[in-house]
C-alpha cells in the first residue's frame, strides 16, 4: 500500500511539472506560478521546483512572492535538514532583489481582470449590480 501511496505521489508532482512547463510555453505567468506552487507543496525541499516557482512568480509580476518562496524553502531546508540552501536560490534571490521589478506578463495581467457578462448572454444581474 505504502509502495503504491509513493508511486501515485511521484506520478502526480510529474503531471504537476509537466502543465507547469506546458504553461510557459502559453505564456500563462499566473497559472504557471500556481502549477509550480503545487510542485513546491508536494516537493518542498525540491531546489529546482524552488527556482521554478520564484522565477515564474517574478514573471507574474509578484516579486515579493518569488523572495518569499526563497525564505520559507531555506527555513525549510534549515528545519528538516540542518543545512543551508543551494547556491542557486541564493543567487536568484539576489538577482531579483537587484534587478527593477517586472511589470505583469500581459497574459496574467488579462487573466486578475475580473469576468465582464453581457446582457445578451442570457444571465439576469441583480438590480445592485446593474
């Protein structure tokens, strides 16, 4: 059970990369950093699902997030390993602390807009909202 309980999890997080790639290749920032936020959960100490994450955070325009996910996976590291994190998440960290922040990818920028219903879709609004 437990042999079968690994493999299903081991075929999830695959699946989970797999449209977290497939997402920047659609230039989707936004749902790609949520698809990498979900590697990270079933991987946390992961540092290239780490790396993943900030730097598509950092193309949805959300920098602070991408600083953030490099804190809380080197206490993670720190807690559940005692050792300190990769090189690489230092030196992307650094690199986006440095570099001017990135305005939104368009696509992610298309996507926080909230859903506008016409009229003419057959969708009655209530008397607030008109």
């Amino acid at each position: 059970m437990e042999r079968e309980r690994a493999r299903l999890s081991a075929r999830r997080r695959h699946m989970l990369e797999e449209l977290a790639r497939a997402g920047g290749d659609f230039d989707d920032a936004a749902g790609t950093a949520a698809l990498w936020r979900r590697v990270v959960d079933t991987a946390p100490l992961d540092t290239s699902a780490v790396i993943a994450l900030m730097r598509a955070l950092d193309r949805a325009g959300d920098r602070a997030g991408a600083l953030i996910a490099a804190r809380e996976h080197e206490q993670r590291v720190r807690v559940e390993l005692d050792a300190d994190i990769d090189p690489s998440v230092r030196v992307l960290e650094r690199e986006l602390r440095r570099s001017p922040p990135r305005e939104p990818d368009p696509p992610a920028a298309r996507a926080a807009r909230p859903l506008r219903i016409r009229r003419s879709q057959g969708v009655r609004l209530p008397a607030s909202a008109r």
